[in-house]
C-alpha cells in the first residue's frame, strides 16, 4: 500500500491519532480523522501528565530503545513545528530514596547512551529554591519536556490540514470480503483504502468484530491540577511521593498512581492528601487548591510494547496504539506513515500479533 494518493481514515483525535494524521497527511494521503468526543485530544491524552521522558524508564526495560528513538522524533517535530513548543518546559530533576540508588540509576542511564547529569543538592536549591528539603544529588535530564499533550494533539492536526468530524462514534468497520473498506458511523459511511484504529483502550471494541483482539488493557492513573498564583517550580520534579510540574499559567499539575476503586481512593481525596504532601514539600504560595481530580485510563499491553501494524488476515485494518502514548506519539506516528506508505517496517517494534 505504498501509493501517496491513499485515503485514510483514523479512528481517534488524541495525541497517537492526531500524529498518524500529521504523518500521513506530509506523505501525501488524504486523510479523514473521526473523533467521538466534540473536541480532539479531550480523551485520556487529556488526562495524561504531560511529561515527555525518559529519565523515568529503567535501562534495560523492554521499551527503553524506543522511548530513545522516540525523544529523537521528538526533537524533529520540535523543529518541524516550533509554535507548537513554544510553552514547553524543557529539563526535569529525578531521585530515588536514596544517594546510592539515585547514583545507580544515573549510571545506567549514562552508559545506555543517555545524556544525564548528577548534579548534588547545592545545584538543585539553586534551580529549584522553593523545594524544601532537596535531595542530597539528583538526576538531571535535560532532555525531557513538560508539555499540554491535548495542546499539541489539536496543533499537529492544525498543521495537518485535515477532514475531522467531532462528536460522532464509529459503529463499526465495513468489511467487504477479507478488506475493510470504510467505517460506519450513525448516519452513514465513509469510506477509504486504510482504516488505522488508534482509539487507545477501545480498539478491540472495533476489532472484535474482525475476529482479531490487540489484547489491550486499561491501566488507571489519576491526574490532579491545582490552580496557583504564581510560579513554583522550574523543572518537572519527580522524587519518593511527589511527581509535580507547573504550567506557562501557573497550575500545578501531579501525576499519581490509582490505588483502588475504594471512596478513601477516589481521585478528589487523592488530591486533597497530596495537597498536605506539597505543603510539606514545597514553598506554596496561600490559595492554592484542587480545581481538577480525574482518573486517565491508558492503553496498556503485558509485555510494555505498543502495536502497530496491518491486522492479520483483514486487509485495509491498521492498529497504532500503546503506552506511554504521549511520549511515543511523534515516532508512532512517523513509523506507520513508513510502514504503509514507503513498505518500511521498524525493527524497533516486533510484529506481536500485528504484520
């Protein structure tokens, strides 16, 4: 399916969708994206912490080389689109409980080919001095970004210049014979030679009905914004119990993990506690208060690598989908424009079930 003059339809306007739009769109498709909330980038890429890293991946982890190669793509875009950054907050500071592990941690990541720097509790006083008790040395990553993931979704389409339709589900995929065809929504159909389903934890609604399952799961995590009246932070600031950064309008935005589905747990008594924790941590200024508690539900495989590729047995189907989306999606994007429109596959992405 290397022809530029394809027409294609992609399922889902966050920030993995609105990536694949931009790629295939500079590649010549035409493309058609189909979006069932009235706004894109208003789903879980909504609710995503925003923080394009790799500082808090483990080397060695299945997905370490790609969230690499995926920080390079990150680059490009940044210099393909500058508008598009220009409220990013580069550089983030990360610690673990302890000097030596803090120092082990370091050390691994430098010798995976990692730009980091160790730098002592002088410096980070210094670059951060409304942290209350800083760490005896953390890591510096300076090539990380705290970003508005749903921002950046609507400016890739923005700079894709494609059809979108907001506010209208697909029912279903049209098959004719073994080829999907198109898409069927409430009031009709639209058609198209390559469906990509990159709708994040409901792909497998639509793939089901193929005889296929990505075998796709929800991974719950709760993201807390506070409003603020004036700046706190510098860096993304990510140690034991406190992962926080601030934004270009001074909300201060946390990301934590979901406990249970328990009253105590719920996302605003979250927040509340981790509203004492920042107080104990951080020199807040008076006033500052939850405005937003929300769970994110992220699309999540077993084995810590996202898929992207043709379905089996079914021509026209394409799935893109996997987590971390937000830091993946500028590479996720770029492979499948590859994939479909040049014949190249990534080795960085094994075929798990996908071709």
């Amino acid at each position: 399916m290397a022809s530029a003059k394809i027409r294609v339809i992609i399922i889902g306007a966050g920030i993995v969708g609105a990536s694949l739009a931009f790629h295939f769109a500079r590649r010549g498709a035409t493309v058609h994206l189909v979006e069932e909330n009235v706004q894109a980038g208003s789903g879980v890429t909504a609710r995503a912490f925003g923080w394009v890293n790799i500082i808090n991946i483990a080397p060695g982890a299945v997905n370490y080389r790609l969230v690499q190669e995926a920080l390079a793509d990150y680059s490009r875009l940044r210099a393909d689109l500058p508008d598009a950054f220009v409220a990013a907050r580069p550089g983030s500071l990360f610690w673990l409980k302890d000097t030596a592990e803090t120092e082990a941690f370091a050390a691994a990541h430098l010798a995976a080919g990692t730009d980091v720097e160790l730098v002592d509790a002088a410096a980070i006083a210094a670059w951060e001095p409304n942290l209350l008790q800083p760490p005896a040395c953390a890591i510096f990553s300076p090539g990380d970004l705290a970003l508005d993931p749903a921002r950046l979704a609507r400016d890739l389409i923005d700079a894709a210049g494609v059809t979108v339709t907001l506010g209208r589900q697909v029912e279903s995929l049209i098959l004719s014979g073994d080829r999907v065809s198109g898409v069927r929504l409430a009031d009709g159909a639209i058609e198209a030679d390559l469906v990509i389903l990159a709708g994040g934890t409901a792909v497998d609604r639509l793939t089901e009905s193929l005889g296929f399952r990505t075998g796709v799961e929800a991974s719950p995590s709760i993201i807390l914004r506070y409003g603020c009246a004036e700046p706190v932070v510098n860096r993304i600031l990510c140690g034991p119990g406190l992962e926080i950064r601030q934004s270009a309008d001074n909300i201060l935005h946390v990301a934590k993990g979901y406990i249970d589905d328990a009253a105590a747990n719920a996302p605003e008594r979250v927040g509340q506690r981790i509203l004492k924790v920042m107080h104990e941590r951080l020199r807040l200024p008076e006033g500052v208060s939850l405005v937003e508690a929300a769970a994110g539900y992220r699309p999540f495989f077993s084995d810590g690598m996202p898929r992207l590729g043709f379905l089996p047995g079914i021509e026209g189907a394409y799935v893109a989908v996997g987590h971390p989306g937000v830091i993946l999606a500028p590479l996720l994007g770029r492979l499948a424009a590859e994939h479909v429109m040049e014949d190249r596959r990534s080795p960085l992405i094994p075929s798990a079930g996908l071709i």
